[in-house]
C-alpha cells in the first residue's frame, strides 16, 4: 500500500521502517542527532519534518525541530528523488539540488548511517 509522500503516514511508515531496520537500528546504538528538513515547491506547499535519532531509535514526523544539528532545503522534486533512491544525497549536495546548514560534521561523521537511513526509507512505497 502506497502513501502519500511527506505526509504524516508516510513519515510514520519511514518510521516504522527505520526502527524495524536491524543494520540501521544498530547504526544509531550511540548517536543522538536532529536533521530538520524543508521542502520547497510541493503540490501543498512547503513541508517541513525532520529526522530525530536518539537512544537507540529514530523518528520521522512533521513540524519542526528544537536546535537540529543540520538544516536541510530541497525541492519536492528532489526530496523525492532522494526517498525513492533515485538520487544520493552526496550527488544532490554536490549538484546543488540540496542546501544543507549547520554542522555539516555531523553529517559526515554519520555518512554511513545517513546511507542506511536513505536505503530504508526507499523502501516505503509512496504516491
């Protein structure tokens, strides 16, 4: 069953995903970070929702973060591009399909659980 994409289904079923992830949940055993996310340009509108990992488990939910470590802005056409996997997050960052402020060291310190979290979350079937 598909979803519509970034709405607060799909962001629970990329949820449930995440957490049911054995690689992925043993990825973020020690790792506390917040993403904050913004889509521009979407058929509603502008969406924002962020990814929260913390004691062992992750979140994806709508709304707005309390002091995320990075800031992330795309397009609708991008981000999903990005949740489909037809699109990798160095590519989008390289090509300027995604804007990203904060500390990008988090980011690249946790390359390797950001891939886990994307190859995850591709695998919800969306609208």
């Amino acid at each position: 069953m598909s979803v519509q994409f970034l709405s607060e289904g799909h962001l629970a079923a990329a949820t449930e995903a995440l957490n049911a992830n054995d690689d992925f949940v043993a990825s973020i055993a020690n790792l506390d970070m917040g993403i904050q996310f913004h889509v521009s340009d979407g058929p509603d509108g502008d969406i924002d929702y962020y990814l929260a990992v913390g004691e062992g488990s992750a979140v994806m939910t709508l709304g707005e973060l309390d002091e995320p470590d990075v800031a992330i802005n795309s397009s609708h056409e991008t981000a999903l591009a990005l949740f489909q996997g037809e699109l990798n997050t160095q590519m989008a960052f390289m090509t300027g399909k995604i804007k990203v402020a904060g500390n990008m060291a988090v980011l690249m310190m946790n390359q390797a659980v950001i891939n886990k979290w994307a190859a995850t979350v591709a695998e919800v079937e969306v609208a």
